[in-house]
C-alpha cells in the first residue's frame, strides 16, 4: 500500500505539474505528498523530479520510471472500476450445474429471457446427475432436487416437484389400466436404478401411507432413459412432474393412480458455496430462478 501511494503521489504530481495541485486532488496537503514523493526517490536511490519554486521537471530516471508506473496504476484503476461495477451490474462466467431432469426439459426455455435480461453473464452449465463439490469443482451454483446434507451449502428453495405414475396409451391399450395399487403386481415398471428408493411407490390409503415394491423387465441410471422408454410403451412410471409433463400435454403418458398416489413433494434447490459477498451474476440467477420456476409453470400448461 505505501509503493501504491508513493507511485500515485509521484505521477499525480507529473501529471497535475505541482505538489499543490495533486494534494489537492488526492486529499492530501503538499507537505504529505512530497514527502510520499521524496520517500520513494530515497528508496529508489534516484532522483526523479527536479523541484523549483515555479514548475517540476522530470529528470531522465523521471522519465523512465513515470513511462513504466502510469499503466501499472492505470491497470489498478481499472481492476478496481471492474470489481465494483460487478458489484451492481450482473456480469461474467457463471458455472451452473443442473440434473438432468430439469437441465433437459425446463432451463433450456428460460435461459435466453435470462441472457437477454443480462447480456454481459456468459453461462458455463454443466447437466449431470452426479452432484457436484461446488468449492472443490469450481461452481458457483448448483440446482438440484431432494434432501440437501452439506451443511456450509446455502439454499433457497425454488420450488416443490411432484412425482407422477404414468404411461403411453399403446401400454394401457394392451396390458389395461391398473385401478389400485395392487393391480400394480400385474404390469411392468420401470425406475431409475441410480435412486434404489424410488422402486418403492407410496399411496395414500384411508389407513397412511402404503408402499409397493414395483417390478418390471428393464430399468434404467438416468430419468431420461426411463422417460423415452415408457413414452415407447415399454410399462408405466413414477417420475417427477418436470420430466414428464411435456409428454403429458402432448398426450404421448397419461397420468393413472391419480386417486392413490401420494404425489410426495420433491424441493428443488438453488445451492451455492456461501451468501457472503455473493456475487451479482449469482444473485440475479437465483432470483430468475424463482421467478421462473416458482409458481412451477410446467402444471399450468407453459414453459
């Protein structure tokens, strides 16, 4: 910090040609910046300027000296203008993770409203169903669904998913529609292999919750590749409402057990490092994020 002022004292002085003239500018009186002036000749061991009672004049080593520091601060200045302007202005990469259920049929819609909102963030999104260190990996938020562990992880609930037992009309056509959960043990159900859990479906019954333990001939590691699979009349499903409401709408799944499932309310999260000093970019992306998604748009029909 005392090069930064010896630095700024001298080339102010240059530039202002008078101790007077840049104290004044910098908020300091003539006597402290000449001293800011001569401490640095004296560390040198050159002298820079030549004083008279009217003017300064840079000596050769002046000259040099003046040549090398003026970009150095110019380049402070406009490190500091940046990171304060960041400190307004939504602005820079973004790292954005996101599963593959709502990083596949939900972000991609919304994020051109976003870039158009703020033109000057750049997206780096990542969509995988591992969950991410977001210290360890670089991430600067992370949206995901379910129970949340790591307690230094800072949260804000975007909204609830709901989970759906569903299948193709071709299925229903030639294997019938279940009306109870035990019409279940007669048909083919698919799940995702990576959630073990979710190959137990609850219902509501006038005694609690009830659990099946659902079988079927193919299963799968990624929502994805359940959804197309079912979609395909391969058997029915229980996946959340983000995933399969498109295929919902267009009326290739049909919802069925409507009356016993226990839709069983997932959260989706925005997660982030820490809310200390967060960053605009940060920021304006959490709160787009609920903006967007907390009224969860996909069941009402619009994206």
């Amino acid at each position: 910090m005392d090069r930064t002022a010896e630095m700024t004292a001298f080339v102010r002085a240059v530039e202002t040609g008078g101790f007077s003239a840049a104290a004044r500018e910098i908020g300091l009186t003539p006597s402290a910046l000449s001293k800011l002036v001569t401490r640095l000749e004296d560390r040198l061991g050159a002298r820079l300027l030549h004083r008279t009672t009217r003017r300064l004049q840079l000596t050769a080593e002046g000259e040099a000296f003046y040549a090398r520091v003026r970009p150095i601060l110019s380049a402070l200045d406009a490190a500091e203008a940046e990171v304060t302007q960041a400190g307004t202005s939504p602005r820079g990469l973004l790292r954005l993770h996101c599963g593959s259920a709502f990083g596949m049929h939900q972000l991609p819609s919304a994020l051109p409203h976003f870039l158009e909102r703020y033109p000057e963030v750049e997206i780096d999104l990542t969509i995988s169903d591992q969950t991410p260190g977001l210290l360890e990996e670089g991430v600067d938020l992370a949206i995901r669904n379910g129970p949340l562990d790591e307690s230094s992880m800072v949260a804000r609930r975007i909204c609830n998913l709901e989970r759906v037992i569903c299948a193709a009309p071709g299925y229903l056509e030639r294997h019938g529609t279940p009306r109870t959960p035990d019409d279940l043990q007669q048909h083919n159900c698919l799940w995702i292999t990576s959630l073990p859990a979710l190959r137990r479906w609850p219902f509501d019954t006038d005694d609690g919750i009830r659990v099946v333990n659902v079988s079927g001939n193919v299963a799968a590691n990624n929502a994805e590749t359940v959804l197309q699979l079912t979609v395909a009349g391969v058997g029915i499903t229980r996946l959340t409402d983000i995933i399969v409401s498109d295929a919902m709408r267009s009326g290739a799944l049909v919802p069925i057990l409507t009356d016993w499932n226990h839709v069983e309310a997932v959260p989706l999260f925005a997660t982030y490092p820490s809310s200390r000093n967060l960053s605009p970019k940060v920021r304006a992306m959490v709160d787009f994020l609920v903006e967007t998604f907390g009224n969860a748009p996909w069941r009402q029909g619009k994206t």
